[in-house]
C-alpha cells in the first residue's frame, strides 16, 4: 500500500508539473511592449484553487509573479501594454490592464481567452 501511495503521488506531481506548463488559449499570439502609461490590475481569487499569476514578457515568455490561495487578492502595478495569465488546474484567462486600475475576479469557470 505504501509503494502504491509513493507511486501515486508522483504521478500527481507529474500531473500538475505538465498543467502549470500548458498555455492558455492564444497565449502565444501576446507578449508585453514598451511600458509608458503606469498602471494597476487587482486580482481577486475567488474560486475554490490556488491560482499563478504570470507576466507575459517581451519574449511572451511567463515570468511567476504571485500565488494566491482561494479568497486571496493582490494588486499588481503594471503597465497597459503588458498582458497576464492566471492558471490554476486549468488556464482562468489571459489580462490586459486598462489606463486605470482594473479589478479582476476569478472565478472556478475554465477561462478560454483573452480578458
């Protein structure tokens, strides 16, 4: 039973290691620009999951920025030519920041595209 739980949890691990690699729908068309209007973007973790929050860089490459547990926020100072992606199990959706600050709830539904 032992070797079963041991053999279990790495596949788990392996799991969730391939889910934090998978991109969101379209995430590969963004990537961040020359940042000249400051700006804000909220997130608000209202789902049940612990979600990632990433900076699309000018590479579109991910760049971890903030974990937050279900009912946690954070407001993050940005600029409005940089996009972020919110992951938990699934892609919650890609963001961009408005020229004032914006508030972003997420939510337990699957996101499937650009916010």
């Amino acid at each position: 039973m032992k070797n079963l739980t041991v053999v279990l949890t790495f596949l788990f691990g392996l799991v969730l290691s391939a889910n934090a690699l998978a991109k969101c729908p379209n995430e590969s068309r963004f990537h961040s620009v020359e940042g000249k209007v400051q700006t804000s973007i909220r997130f608000v973790n209202d789902s049940e999951e612990t979600v990632n929050v990433y900076w699309l860089d000018y590479q579109g490459k991910r760049v971890f920025y903030q974990t937050l547990a279900a009912g946690m926020s954070y407001e993050q100072p940005t600029y409005v030519s940089h996009p972020w992606v919110v992951e938990g199990y699934s892609c919650k959706g890609i963001f961009f920041p408005d020229a004032q600050a914006r508030q972003v709830v997420i939510e337990d539904t699957k996101g499937d595209g650009v916010n």
